[in-house]
C-alpha cells in the first residue's frame, strides 16, 4: 500500500490557497517543502515545517524563506543587545519576506535609518536618519535628520536637520536646522556656526558666525557676524558685523558695521567703508532745535548712517 500526501506545485498551492485542516500536511513537489495545517490559516499564510528546502522564491533564503542575508557592513542588535551579522533567520507570515536593508548600526552606540544613511565611515554615537543622510564620514556625535542632510563630511557635534541641511563639510559643534541651510561649508575650519531657517546660512557660512531667518546669511556670511531676518546679510556679509531686521545688509555688508533696519525694503551700508553704523527709519525733527546733548551727532537721510564728531 502507497500513502501519497497531498501534494502540488508552489504555484499551484498559492493559486488554490485551501485552508489545510488541523494536522493535515501539504507537500510542494518544485521546492520539497512542507506545510502543516491548523484548520485556521490558508496555504500563503503557513509557516514552511522545514527549512531545507531550495534556494527559490521559498526557500530557506528565498524573498519569503526563513533566512535572509544582512547588508555588508552592517548589525542587527536584538532586544537582548545581542549583535547579529551575516545571514539571519526570522519567522515571516503572509508570504512576505523580512528585510532591514534600510537599518544599519554601523558603529557602536551609532544610529542609522534610511537607505545609504551612515554608510561609509559613521563614528560612534552619531546619528543619521534620513535616506542619503550621514552617507560619508558622518563623525562622532553628530546628528544629521533628513533627506541628504549631512551628506558628505559632517564633522562631530555638528547638528543638521531638515532637507540637504548641511549637506557639505559641516563644521564642528556648527547648527544647521532648515530646509538647506548650512547646506555648503558651514563652519570652515574651526565651526560653531548656526543658521536657522530654509536657506539660512546656506553656502560657506564661516565660523562662531550666526543666520537666523529665511535666506538670512545666505552667501559667503563671514566669521562672527550675526544676521537675524529675512534675507538679512544675504550676500557677503563682513567680519564682526551686525544685520538684524528684515533685508538688513543684504548685500555687500563692510566688516564690523552695524545695519539695523525696519523700513521693509533692502538697507545696505556702504561698500568697503568699515566701522559704520545704519539704522533705518529714523524720526526727524522739522523746523526744530536739537535737544540738549545730541548737537556732536548727526544722520544721513540718504544713507541712513549715524555719525558723530568731537
């Protein structure tokens, strides 16, 4: 006497999909595995009862099968805290197989979520979560969140969130929050730079600088500046100057001036000239004397810059 199982092609099987009833086995003829009914679940959402079978669409490391093979270079930490390399085997359900290929922990204590993020040389305790972010040389205890923020060259303790924030050579300890800003060479060599804003900061930022606002220190901010405002220090921004207002210096701003404006439309000092303070508006007196004590200062309608005389 011959005791046949019930038997059929893998395909055959998923195109059927019959609920076995309790204890009743199922044997694929392409592949050599088999199922094992519980009454309950079809065909497609059983478990394999062996996991030798071939290497195919269900076999042991098959796009459904038990065992799958980790990305190069990368760790999967178990809620023990136990570490894992090489070829994992999972338990899946429904047929659908189990993949972290966008889950690397490449450094101890580091962090990286996203496809690409932290791949290439991610120090410890840094953090990249974003596709693209982190990809290249991401270094210790730097956080980059978004798509392609911290590209390429983050430097430790440099801080970039929001799209292609910091993206390029982001200086140390450098603050980087906004759709591209510090997006180019934050920082410079020593860092500390913070640009706050879309746009703010966002090509060669220099260092202990500071943008805060849309556009704000846009282009070529230099070190220990400080613009606060839309489009403020937009363009060039000098040394040791000081921006704050909506358009302030937006263009051309000289090395340790100080452009304070509030009229609404673009207040810029005068090229090159040093040591200058603009402030815009100003009240006028019509027809009047000075008060006491303001007779050695004097202001520049035109220019609106401040002057005294001793």
């Amino acid at each position: 006497m011959t005791l046949k199982l019930k038997r059929g092609t893998s395909t055959e099987w998923s195109t059927t999909n019959p609920t076995l009833a309790v204890g009743e086995p199922g044997f694929e003829t392409d592949s050599g595995n088999m199922k094992i009914g519980d009454g309950i679940a079809t065909w497609t959402n059983l478990p394999y009862l062996n996991t030798s079978g071939g290497t195919g669409p269900t076999g042991d490391t098959g796009a459904t099968g038990y065992n799958f093979s980790l990305p190069s270079n990368s760790v999967l930490w178990t809620p023990d805290g136990t570490s894992i390399t090489g070829t994992v085997g999972l338990q899946y359900a429904s047929g659908v197989g189990i993949t972290i290929d966008v889950l690397n922990i490449r450094s101890l204590s580091s962090i990286s979520i996203g496809n690409n993020a932290g791949q290439t040389g991610q120090r410890s305790s840094s953090i990249a979560i974003g596709n693209g972010s982190g990809v290249i040389n991401q270094q210790e205890e730097s956080i980059a969140i978004g798509t392609q923020t911290g590209l390429d060259n983050q430097r430790s303790r440099a801080v970039a969130i929001g799209t292609l924030a910091g993206r390029f050579n982001q200086g140390e300890y450098s603050i980087a929050i906004g759709g591209y800003a510090g997006e180019s060479d934050q920082g410079g060599v020593t860092g500390g730079a913070i640009a706050i804003g879309a746009l703010a900061g966002q090509i060669g930022q220099q260092s202990a600088s500071l943008a805060i606002g849309g556009g704000a220190g846009y282009n070529n901010q230099q070190a220990n500046s400080v613009a606060i405002g839309t489009f403020a220090g937009q363009i060039d921004q000098g040394a040791n100057s000081v921006a704050i207002g909506a358009f302030a210096g937006q263009a051309n701003q000289a090395a340790n001036t100080i452009i304070l404006n509030a009229s609404g439309i673009a207040l810029n000092g005068n090229v090159n000239v040093t040591g200058c303070f603009y402030v815009k508006p100003i009240r006028s007196i019509v027809n009047g004397s000075l008060p006491s004590g303001f007779f050695n200062m004097a202001y520049n309608p035109t220019t609106s810059e401040i002057i005294y005389w001793s």
